[in-house]
C-alpha cells in the first residue's frame, strides 16, 4: 500500500509539473513574449575608426573614409555610399535580376505621387470631409468606422461606393505614409544617414511576394517586416520597430504596393 501511494503521489507530481509548464506557456503567449533578437550584421572594423557600412546582403560593406563611428552621412555622401555598395553587389552578382521601380497606383488604378517629397508629412491624419460627391480621408479617419457600422454587421455585402471610396482612400493614406517612412532617415530612427530607398529606390528589389521564407542573413525563416527591421537594425543602424508599430506596418504595406499583381511565391529565392 505505501508503495503505491508513493506511485500515486509521483504521479500527482508530475501532473502539477505538466499543468505549470502548460501555464506558464499560454502565459507566456498572451503576454506577447519579444521574440528573439535578429542577428546583426558584423562589418570589418576600419583600424582608423572610419565608420563602415554593410549592405543588406549581410556580406558587402563598405569604409567611408573622414567619417568616424558614430557620426551620420550628409544626404549626398550617404547617397554615394549606398550606390557603391550597390555597385559591388552587381558587380559580385553579375546574373541576379534586379526589378526596376514600379509606377505606384492607387486602388483604383489612378497613378499615386512618386517623389518623396509628397507623401504625407508624420503625425496623425486629418478625418474624412465630404463635399458633394468628392470625399477625402486620413490613415484613421472617422468615415471607415462610419462606413463600417452603416454595413449591419454584413462583413461581406452591401458595400456602397463611398464605403469603397473611404477605404480606397483610407489605404492609399496608409501607403503613403510607409512611403515616406521609407525615405526619411530620421523616422526610420537611423544614425548612419542611410535610409532604405538608398538601396531600394521606390522599393525596388524587395520583392515582398517572396515571403514568408528561409532568410539567410536572418539564419531562420522570416516575414518581410523580419527582414525591413533587419536593415533598420544594420545599413540604418537604428533600432528594431515593435511589431504593432504604425511606421513597421505602413512601410510593408507601401512595399507590398509596389508589386501589385505579381504572383506569390513564397519561398522563393
């Protein structure tokens, strides 16, 4: 008999033990536990200091020479720099395709602003105004919750055309704004002068249709916002964005733009 309470009680300890792990794992989920830091790209130190920057290959870098570690690129040497990498990239890439930019088109098909000076300045944006028959609206305007509610709860009907006309706006809204992040070093967070259309003008070369897939630089699989904050993290040198932030997810939206009608292919290499 005590033998098999000593069983039984081995037994109750091991269930407890279970249900901890099974807790402190859903705990763990719910709590939106960071995942692992992506690795950093190890450029070759200068022995003068000179700051050096790496490509988003994890591989070519390049010394800038006068400029120390810690001090950013003005506009025009920091356009120099990433177009010497680029150069070395081609040049050890002789046979890789390179996309060129797309013209960017709004949901409706009408040719959006390509100069980065006309996306839409940082901050929240204006709600929705209506005049006759022209209506316009901001990233979080008021008109898509109110197009939304007018809908009685039927997620896949009874749309009108304003309700697709805020949304139409409300999205290009939103690329718009991922356009600009793209291109201002100072939202990005960047400390190097870099910034991400340097190497990818109008998003060039992204190709977001490829992804979910095995990143080597990455070391594991990854999602295109993996890989944007990698370049954040090592051409730009700035500091990896949050998952929910807005500049995160309005650049993959504005990168996910530029290859419209482009076939998924995850996986692809």
């Amino acid at each position: 008999m005590k033998r098999d309470a000593n069983l039984l009680a081995l037994f109750a300890l091991g269930l407890a033990a279970l249900a901890t792990l099974v807790f402190a794992a859903r705990t763990s989920r719910s709590a939106g536990v960071a995942p692992a830091p992506l690795p950093r790209h190890r450029v070759p130190a200068s022995p003068a200091g000179n700051l050096t920057i790496g490509l988003c290959d994890g591989e070519t870098s390049v010394e800038v020479q006068g400029v120390k570690e810690g001090q950013a690129l003005r506009p025009a040497q920091a356009r120099q720099v990433a177009d010497t990498l680029m150069a070395e990239w081609q040049r050890k890439n002789p046979h890789a395709s390179w996309d060129k930019p797309a013209v960017l088109a709004d949901v409706r098909g009408a040719p959006l602003a390509t100069k980065a000076t006309e996306a839409p300045p940082p901050g929240p944006a204006p709600a929705v105004t209506t005049t006759g028959e022209t209506s316009t609206v901001g990233a979080h305007g008021a008109a898509a919750a109110e197009a939304a509610h007018t809908q009685a709860g039927n997620t896949y009907g009874n749309f009108s055309e304003r309700d697709r006309e805020v949304w139409g706006l409300s999205t290009e809204a939103f690329i718009q704004r991922g356009k600009h992040v793209f291109h201002d070093v100072k939202e990005l967070g960047g400390t190097t002068g870099i910034s991400c259309d340097m190497c990818h003008p109008d998003a060039a070369n992204t190709h977001p249709e490829t992804y979910p897939k095995f990143q080597v630089q990455l070391g594991r699989v990854a999602l295109l916002r993996d890989m944007i904050n990698w370049c954040i993290e090592n051409p730009v040198r700035g500091k990896a964005l949050p998952e929910g932030d807005e500049r995160l997810r309005a650049m993959e939206a504005y990168i996910y733009s530029r290859r419209r009608g482009v076939a998924l292919q995850y996986g692809k290499h």
